[in-house]
C-alpha cells in the first residue's frame, strides 16, 4: 500500500516539537502555533531584544519554527 501523507493543523494547546517529529515519523505533517511551555526547539526559545515585526526563525532540513514579535510573541512550527 502506498503512504498516504497527511497534513493535521493544530492549535497552540496541542502542538509541540516532540509530537510533530513523532507524526511525521507516521507520514503526517503538521503546522501550527506552539505556546511556550509546550515544547519549542531551542532556537526560538528566547529571541533576544526583538522589536514588534522582528522575527526569528530555525530550521533542520525536516522542521521550520519561527517566531515573531507582534503585541506579543507569535511562535509557529511547520513540519
């Protein structure tokens, strides 16, 4: 049977760094926000000094997170 890929969007309560990588271990890419006590990579942690409109971002061939600054910060992570 062929692989049947997949793309879930999630909300910032359900999307961390270990559970994309883990579902796209299963043929399921994912995208999404993240909260920050939810699991983000190291790379986007703690942005420092960004100003509003500032972004940062940090990749590894397979994931892309990033982060930027509106009235707050914004963190997205796409697999």
């Amino acid at each position: 049977m062929p692989s049947l890929w997949h793309i879930q969007y999630m909300g910032n309560s359900h999307n961390s760094d270990a559970l994309s990588g883990f579902l796209l271990n299963n043929e399921v890419h994912t995208s999404g926000t993240l909260w920050s006590n939810r699991g983000e990579p190291v790379g986007i942690k703690n942005p420092n000094r960004m100003s509003t409109g500032g972004v940062a971002t940090k990749g590894n061939g397979k994931m892309l997170a990033f982060v930027w600054k509106d009235k707050r910060m914004v963190k997205v992570i796409s697999i």
